[in-house]
C-alpha cells in the first residue's frame, strides 16, 4: 500500500514528507494503523547523524500505538481491531537474554538499525524502488506500519491512543531507569539531570517508589517548573548548582542515584555525576551519546575507593512486556501522569517545527496525532 512518511535522506538533512511503500505482513507481522506518535529525541540523533543507519532514506518514529488493520500468518494473541503500543525494543521471547529475563536486550535488537525485517531478513519499506529503513524497526512517522509481532503490546480498548503511545519508549524507560536499574528506595535522593521525554518519568518515578529528595536539573525554567509539578523537590539548572545543596540536604551523604537522561550525554558528563553521588551509589546512563564516542572523563580513585558504579539502561531495564501493563495500570490509578506529559500536538506535515521546538526546549514531549486526513 501507499502511505505517506517523514524521510530523512541523509544525516543533517531535515525529514521531507514523501509517499513510500509498505509492504503487506509476512509471517509473524501485523500491520498497524496508528493514532500517535511521540518525537523523541533519538530520533533526533538520526537526523544528525548521531545514530548510525544502515542506509539512507530512513522513516523516523519509534514511539506510536494505533489499531491492527491486517494479521500476518503465525500471528498468536493479536487480531484485528486489537488496540496496541509497539516497543521500540523487540522480545521475541526465545533467545538467550529472553531466556533469562531480559527482555529488553533481545538478540533482536541488533537489526533495529539495519531496516531489515525480524521475520525474513527483507525491508518492508521502499522509496521510488529503494529499499529503507524505518526507525527501530517501527518507523512510526507514518500513518501505517507493518511490523513484527515482537514488537507489539496488546492492551485494553478504554486507554486513549496518544497517551499510551508514551509507552513505546520514554515513559517506560524513565521510569525504569528510577525505578529498576536505579532501584530507588523510600528514603533515598535521586538527581534526574535532563527533565524532557525521559527524564520527566524517572522523576515520577523516583518520586513514586518513595524518594526523600528528586532533584531535578535542566537549564530550561519551563521544563524545572514541570519537575516541580510531577514529583520532584528541588530543581536546578546545573549539576554545578544542584552540587552543594545535594551535600546540604543529605547532611554530605550525597545522593543515592544520579540518572543522565540528557538528550545528547558526552563522556565530560560522567564526572559531575559520580561526584554527586554517595559512597556505594550509581550514575545511570540513560540519554543517547554519538555512536563514534569512546572517551569519558572518571576519577578511577575515586570510583574504586567509593565504591562506586556506572550503570548503563536501556528501555529502563525491563521487558516491554512486563513494564507497559504495569504502568497502564499505574495510570489508571493516577500515579503514573501521562496527560501531562503532552505540551504540544503536531501534523506530520509540521515534523521539522515540532523538532525546533524540542530543541528550543519548549516541550515535555511533542506529539503527532494523526486523523482521518493521514489515511
């Protein structure tokens, strides 16, 4: 089928609207029509290049839920009509890391860039001929996708679609990154440094799981305003500033956590962080870095004598098919807020605005809500 799509055809180029191609579902797949679609900021690094593809063009879009309109065959537990989130990280359930709990390090994972389907090892999408790559697999910035049933969370017909779109990537891995990997307690201090997409939910969710202090640090007043509303109780602009009070506020101890959901993190980043966090503490590494940099600045005296660790987390540690029906269900009793999380709505036709808009640091998260005119 035709759909429409924002491409990119190369790194530092803005996404164009053009119509593509979209294959039917093979074995395994479904095909789905989405009401939503969250603008991320790894999608960002795709347009500058942080983020490597396979090849160009790419269709952005990782975070989406929407409708099944077409049911592969050796589909099990998905129909038509289904209401679903897609996860940007696959679980197909049987390799090792599935195996062993991890869903969120499936072993399919590693083709998310390579636009080449789970099932058969061919692209679903294509450009006047060309083969492309969709984003994590997804490529949500279309009106329609045919993707892998690895990838799709059924859930109930009552949740509204743009909210659960949120799902898909940064409400689930910020508020695991609090949560799980930084295995917040009641009592501690976490200091979320980075409150957008990501960084707002592991503020609600250090907040939730009964955090003494959540110390937020954006250098966007808004975006510290926001913190202060959704759980946090302080907020600064700089690690540099937030420094001395953490000391103050735990009598020196520091904190517990201290979680980088930055939207670009550098190597120069790690540092301030671990000199923020207590003896036996962790800095998380959520927030993308470019793919190319290897360089990190750390006082090894410092992390060996202290004790100290740092953390990687992706998708907040835990299976997309364990965390989006428990947050669901978090939202339905009012202690996961995702209305909020929305500040502005776009048309695809306004990707490039909404992107400004990102960067101007003018949103939580940035929305696009497709209609009867995008299918």
């Amino acid at each position: 089928m035709k759909t429409k799509a924002a491409v990119l055809h190369g790194p530092g180029e803005d996404w164009e609207i053009e119509e593509i191609d979209l294959g039917d579902p093979v074995a395994g797949e479904v095909q789905v029509r989405l009401a939503a679609s969250g603008l991320c900021h790894s999608d960002e690094h795709l347009r500058t290049g942080a983020s490597p593809v396979a090849l160009y063009p790419a269709v952005g879009g990782h975070e989406g839920a929407g409708v099944v309109t077409k049911v592969g065959p050796d589909v099990t537990g998905i129909e038509e009509g289904d209401h679903v989130v897609l996860a940007f990280i696959p679980g197909c359930g049987a390799c090792r890391a599935c195996a062993r709990g991890m869903q969120n390090l499936c072993d399919a994972g590693g083709s998310l860039m390579t636009g080449k389907a789970i099932s058969d090892g061919t692209h679903r999408l294509s450009l006047r001929g060309k083969p492309m790559v969709p984003m994590c697999l997804l490529g949500t910035f279309a009106p329609y996708v045919t993707v892998n049933q690895a990838s799709v969370i059924k859930i109930e017909d009552d949740v509204p679609l743009d909210k659960a779109a949120l799902l898909g990537c940064g409400v689930s891995t910020g508020w695991g990154s609090a949560t799980e990997v930084g295995n917040t307690r009641a009592g501690d201090t976490v200091v979320v440094v980075g409150v957008g997409g990501v960084g707002i939910n592991s503020v609600q969710g250090a907040a939730a799981a009964g955090a003494r202090y959540v110390i937020a640090v954006d250098p966007v007043a808004f975006k510290r305003e926001k913190a202060l509303e959704l759980g946090a109780t302080h907020a600064f602009e700089s690690m540099a500033d937030a420094a001395g009070p953490v000391g103050e506020l735990t009598w020196g101890q520091n904190a517990n956590t201290v979680i980088l959901t930055k939207g670009e993190v550098k190597g120069e980043d790690l540092q301030p962080a671990l000199s923020m966090t207590a003896k036996g503490g962790q800095v998380v590494v959520v927030g993308m870095g470019h793919y190319q940099q290897i360089d990190a600045s750390v006082n090894l005296f410092e992390l060996t004598l202290l004790q100290k660790r740092v953390q990687g987390a992706i998708f907040g540690g835990v299976s997309p098919r364990t965390q989006i029906p428990r947050l669901l269900e978090l939202y339905r009793h009012g202690t996961l807020k995702l209305d909020e999380l929305i500040t502005s709505t776009y048309r695809l036709e306004d990707i490039n605005a909404a992107y400004q808009d990102m960067r101007d640091g003018k949103n939580l998260r940035g929305m696009v809500i497709y209609g009867d005119a995008d299918y």
